[in-house]
C-alpha cells in the first residue's frame, strides 16, 4: 500500500505494519519544527503550498519512491499552513523486508519532496514577524 496526502492539521500517527509481520523493518521519519529558522529564534512555521500541484506531486514521489526501492508499503503526510515549534511537518514510515531498503528509500524520498514538491516555508516569530525561509522555497523540513 502506498499513501501520500497533504494534511492541514496535526498529524496523528500511523497504523502498526500493514503486511501483518511480513516486513523485517519500519522506518519511520518525523520532520519536526525546530525553534529557529536561519538562525532566528521562531514560534511556529507556515508552510504554503500550491494547492493545484503540491498533493500530486507528493503522490508521485511517494509511487516513484515504492516503484525504486524493495519496499512494500509507504506512508507519507506533508503538513501545510501552521505548525508550532515541536509538532511534526512531516512523517514518512516505510515497512521493507530489509532495513537497507527502508533507510536508503526514506532518505531519498527526504530529498525528493524538498527539491520537487511545491511548498514554500516562512519563519513566525513570536511578535508575529513572518519571513521566508533561506534554506530554499521547497523545503519542508
């Protein structure tokens, strides 16, 4: 099984493993806002999505990813819009048979997202100050 989906609120954790005790590994990734960005000290990220292209492209990473590597399931949740300093922006959990597969397909389904998917992150600090990121315009972590 393969899920990908935009998600504009908290984001609640994933099932125990599909396959009912086929896979050897779960990998499991969480993105979590840190409390600063670009060396400011922040309360929260606004991740902005083009709400056209963001949710597809997602997606077709998330195939391109279980296509790619030897896994067999792969569950992926973007967050959009606010997200306070310590809850999760993404998370990624991937069952394989072996944890080599998992660990190599979570890192570059990581990157992919960040070069790919169209989501644009802005620091807020806590006087309400709002600026962009530096690290980049598609980078979700």
């Amino acid at each position: 099984m393969v899920l990908a989906e935009m998600v504009g609120g908290p984001l609640p954790p994933f099932s125990a493993d599909p396959e009912g005790g086929k896979t050897g590994a779960e990998v499991v990734f969480q993105g979590r806002v840190r409390d600063e960005e670009n060396g400011r000290a922040i309360v929260a990220l606004d991740y902005e999505v083009y709400a056209g292209m963001a949710g597809k492209e997602l997606s077709a990473i998330v195939a391109e990813t279980a296509g790619r590597f030897d896994i067999q399931d792969l569950f992926c949740r973007h967050r959009t819009g606010l997200v306070p300093v310590g809850e999760a922006s993404l998370q990624i959990v991937i069952w394989s048979r072996h944890r080599e597969a998992g660990l190599e397909a979570v890192a570059w389904l990581v990157r992919e997202i960040k070069l790919r998917v169209p989501v644009w992150k802005w620091g807020i600090c806590a006087d309400g100050e709002r600026f962009p990121s530096v690290a980049g315009a598609r980078d979700p972590s």
